[in-house]
C-alpha cells in the first residue's frame, strides 16, 4: 500500500508539477467526503491548471479520465474504470463505506447528458445490491477544465 501511495503521488505530481500533492488530497478529500462536489470541480481544475499544456490532451476524454482516475486512487478510495455492462461501458464507479458514486464523463457536452446517459442505459443496476445510497454524478470536461459536476440521488 505504501508502494502504490508512494507512486500515485509521483504520477500526480509529474502530470500537474504541484509542490504539495498531500495538501492537494487533503483538500480534495475533505470536499469529496462533504459531497461539496463545486470545491471539488475547483480544486481539480487547479490541478488542471498545473498541467503544461505540452502534455495536456485536450481532445481526448480518456486524458482527463486517467488523471481523474490517478486522483482517486491517490484519495484512497475504491474506484472502478471502463466497467463493462449489457447497455454500454461506464466511466467510473466509486465505493466507499457509505455511498456509491457512479460517474459519466463528457468532452465538449453536458453534465446533464452524462446523468442522462448513467439513467438511459442504467448503469447504476449493478450497484443497487450493495444497499447504499447510488449518487450519480456527471461530468462535463472543456477547455482544459471541468466545466460542470451534475450530482443526483438516486
């Protein structure tokens, strides 16, 4: 567990060049942990903003997906990518002690689409055993940035 922590961290300070990736956490696990998902989109579009733009993909969704992925993981949370179901694939799922999060993210379209697509193809059916709250949560990627986070309950 130290191994991977320790190069999780690597990986996050090489893709944003940030001097203090604990502090980063921190922050960003306080505001995931509150479900304080608009301090959340800023303090990932920070570390957004710490990436040169030579390295930053811009057209392409799984770029932002990978470091989103990275931060997770470096958070200590349990999340799942690119999970195959009967309707489509997922982006990412998240579990914790308390909920689960399923995520949908979009490049240059909306949060609502990506909440929309989580409802249409149900990607949420497989989770509903677990007996913990569903959170849906879209994401709408733009510009080098999370332009939107749409949560819903489900």
């Amino acid at each position: 567990m130290e191994v991977k922590a320790s190069l999780l961290e690597y990986l996050l300070f090489d893709y944003t060049q940030e001097i203090a990736p604990s502090f980063v956490a921190v922050r960003l696990k306080e505001a995931f942990e509150k479900q304080d998902f608009e301090l959340f989109k800023e303090q990932i579009n920070q570390l957004f903003s710490k990436i040169p733009y030579q390295l930053f993909d811009t057209n392409q969704e799984k770029y932002y997906h990978s470091v989103i992925f990275i931060i997770f993981q470096l958070l200590g949370y349990h999340i799942q990518a690119e999970i195959s179901t009967s309707k489509g694939r997922l982006d990412a799922v998240i579990i914790t002690q308390t909920h689960v999060f399923v995520l949908e993210f979009k490049m240059n379209d909306s949060a609502k689409n990506a909440i929309h697509q989580i409802r249409e193809k149900q990607y949420f059916q497989p989770y509903l055993n677990l007996n913990k709250p569903l959170v849906l949560v879209g994401v709408a990627l733009k510009n080098k940035e999370v332009e939107d986070i749409l949560v819903e309950n489900l």
